[in-house]
C-alpha cells in the first residue's frame, strides 16, 4: 500500500528548460504503456513493423524510477493502451489506419492485439503494479481521454506530473500535453522513455521545454532523484 508521504518532502529538480519545484505530496509518477504490446515481439509495435528491441534499454531505469518513488511513498499510476473485447471503444479510423500485419482485435502470438485482459496488454513483469497504484485501460494514445484519471488525480490533490514510458512521441507526448492543458506541471524522464525512432524522441523533448516549457520539463533520473528531498 501506498504509505502516506511527509508533507515537508519536496522535489527540487535540476530539470531542463529550469528548476522543476513540488510537493512530493502532490506529485504523481504516470507510467505510460509499459505493455508486452509495445515492448516484446509478437504485439501491436512490431504488428507495425517496428523493431521493438529498441524499447529495451527502458525497462531498468523505469525500474530504478518505480522502487525509488515507492520507497517515498508517492503516488504511482500506470497506463496501458487497451480496448474492450467488442472493441466498442475503438474507432474504426484507428482500427484500420494503416498497414499493420495484425490490427487491433487479431489475433496474435501474445493474445488478441490490444485488447484488456489479453496476454499482450499486460504491463511488463518488471513494472507490475502493486496495490494502491492507480492502473487505467484507455482506449486513446493520450492517457485523460475516455479515463477517470483528471478526476482521480483531482480527488488526491495532485497537482504535478513526473511521465515515463513508451512511446515518447505518441502515447507519453499526447498524455503529457493532455495534462498540460488540464493544469498540471509535467516533467518526462528523458532515460525512462523511449521511441521506435530516435529522432522523433529528441524532437520530443526539444519541442517539450522549447518556448520557457511551452508543455513542460525533462530531466534525467539521476537528476530526478537527487532532486527529492524526503
Ligand atoms: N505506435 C506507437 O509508437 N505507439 C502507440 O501506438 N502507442 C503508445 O505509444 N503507447
């Protein structure tokens, strides 16, 4: 269970375009879409023909990011991208865009492509969640549309957003500006999100803090770290 966090903890973070500043009390780490869909073989990143090996390098500074901030006794929320089984939440523009191998509903080596409960749409063994983390099937890249997250995170006095995951440019991005545009401060964790495409990832965090943080901060996780002063 999440232990209740001293209300004197603060993050002070050395952060890009300039300091990151919150109560930790305040603060939720969002883990975007750590799924066996977008990380392993057999799922929706590589039905697209993406070479989902590059992901790979995430999972254990996600790892170091996840035990620290549950040893603060922050809240944690994790995402994944999930459809119902009738695929009643999935628009048919998303479910045929494209040239993918195998669409959302197919079947697939890890179960149906995309959709809750199957093999392929749970979170990665080494991020599990554990009770009192906040878990949300969403059916859109961005993490506040068709959830109850804004009004979740509303009811905990959550006010600033520490983002992981994958993909930087399409789910992490969308849900970072989805906050940004509800009020929250936002900061990714440049070392704990990856992109099927490195140049889209550096775009990413360029176009983030461009602009005085038109959507918001980066910094490492080293950074973030020494930056909590429980
Ligand atoms: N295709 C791709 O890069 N990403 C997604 O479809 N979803 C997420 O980013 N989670």
């Amino acid at each position: 269970m999440r232990t209740p966090v001293a209300g004197s903890a603060r993050l002070e973070i050395d952060a890009r375009p300039f300091v990151f500043q919150a109560p930790l009390y305040a603060t939720a780490l969002v883990i975007i879409d750590m799924q066996r869909d977008f990380i392993e073989p057999g799922g929706f990143g590589a039905s697209l023909g993406n070479d989902v090996g590059r992901l790979e390098p995430v999972i254990p500074v996600a790892r170091r990011m996840l035990d620290a901030w549950r040893a603060f006794g922050g809240l944690v929320v994790h995402t994944r991208e999930a459809h119902r089984p009738d695929l009643a939440d999935c628009p048919p523009a998303k479910r045929l865009r494209g040239n993918a191998s195998l669409r959302i509903g197919d079947p697939g080596p890890m179960g149906r492509i995309l959709i809750a409960g199957e093999p392929g749409n749970q979170i990665i063994d080494a991020l599990a969640p554990i009770a009192g983390e906040l878990v949300f099937d969403k059916p859109g890249k961005g993490a506040f549309h068709a959830t109850g997250l804004h009004q979740q995170l509303a009811t905990r006095g959550i006010s600033h957003l520490l983002f992981m995951g994958v993909t930087t440019e399409v789910c992490v991005q969308t849900s970072m500006r989805e906050a940004n545009d509800r009020g929250y401060d936002c900061l990714l964790v440049e070392d704990a999100t990856e992109s099927y495409f490195p140049e889209f990832k550096a775009a990413t965090l360029a176009m983030i803090t461009a602009q005085g943080a038109i959507v918001g901060w980066t910094a490492a996780s080293a950074r973030v770290l020494d930056g909590v002063h429980a």
